[in-house]
C-alpha cells in the first residue's frame, strides 16, 4: 500500500480531509523523530511501542580504496506491536 492509498482510506475510515490527515501524519512523524532522537520510546496504547536503539560508530575499511572509514553512530527505531494488535492480525 502507498502513501496515497493509505491516506485516502484513512480520510474515509475517520471522516475528516485528506489535507487533515496529511497534518496528523507529519505530527506524528515529528513527535516519533524527536523522542527516538533523544533514545525515549513512544508507546501507543493498543497499536505498539516505538523504541530506538543505538548503534556506535564502527571503523571499517572501504573495500575498493583500503582506506580505514570511519561510520557514525546511528540510531534506528524498532516497533514492537501491542498485545491488542497482534490479537486483531490474527
């Protein structure tokens, strides 16, 4: 399912435009970018929790030069879904 798609059945499940679900996607994304960025989980009540977490930086060596690279660290999230929801997936 694309973006569009997504959008579209959400606007005619909620009754609301599609400009409004735009807005509520992006907030969201910020509110989930800020907290993970700061290493806080986002829980949402019967959907999942959203937990970051963090990756050192690595040195490795770039295979077509031999140069010794430095990798910064990053963080990635991890969802882990909500009782409720795996109860309704299956």
């Amino acid at each position: 399912m694309d973006y569009k798609t997504f959008r579209r059945q959400l606007a005619e499940k909620l009754g609301r435009k599609t400009t409004d679900i735009d807005a509520l996607v992006e907030g969201l994304s910020m509110v989930l970018r800020h907290s993970c960025g700061e290493l806080d989980s986002v829980a949402i009540p019967t959907f999942g929790t959203f937990a970051p977490k963090k990756h050192p930086e690595t040195i490795v060596n770039d295979l077509t030069t031999g140069k010794r690279m430095l990798i910064p660290p990053e963080i990635t999230v991890e969802f882990r879904p909500g009782a409720m929801l795996t109860k309704r997936m299956r």
